[in-house]
C-alpha cells in the first residue's frame, strides 16, 4: 500500500503474504542495520533521525486450491519526526523490498 494520495502516518498496519522469517530476511537485505528479530516479533530501524518500529503478527494461511500462502500482519510505527522523513524512509524500504508478480 502506498500513501500517494496523502501522508504516511505515524502509524499503520499491512497484511502480506509471508512469514515472519521471511519478512525478516527480505527487511535484512533491504536494510542490513536492522534491529531485533521475527523470533521476537519485534524489528527496528533508523535513517538520520528518524526511526520506525516493526510489530510482526501470523495471520493464519490463506488457502487457494490447495495452495497455501502464509499470512503476516505488520505493524508499522514511526518515531518522531517530519511526514517528509516517513514518506522517504517508507518508500526506500518499499522500493528494496518490492517484489515481481504482476
């Protein structure tokens, strides 16, 4: 989701299709200084000064057929700091861990 039409907030959730060792690894190679870990289910990071916490929660599976594919709630919460730094810092990261399919 992203927030073309408006700012980003200071906080917001999203639902994505993996676990949260996978999300965890994809968010490690967009941003290798990241703190904390799916095991926890807490990660965060910072860019200059403005930081953002990442609250990770299984949703089940959504089934298709007798395909499966894991569900991920994840929280975002930004720390202080201008909407400007949130809009740059969330589209960095959404960017790097953009994935293909169409």
């Amino acid at each position: 989701m992203a927030f073309i039409h408006g700012p980003v907030p200071e906080s917001f959730e999203r639902r994505v299709t993996a676990t949260a060792r996978e999300f965890e690894r994809d968010l490690r190679q967009a941003w290798p200084a990241v703190q904390g870990s799916a095991a926890t289910r807490r990660l965060s990071l910072q860019d200059g000064a403005q930081t953002l916490v990442i609250e990770l929660e299984s949703a089940g599976v959504r089934r298709l057929g007798l395909f499966e594919l894991p569900q991920l709630i994840v929280r975002y919460r930004f720390g202080p700091g201008e909407e400007a730094a949130r809009r740059a810092l969330l589209a960095r990261l959404d960017r790097a861990m953009q994935k293909g399919g169409g």
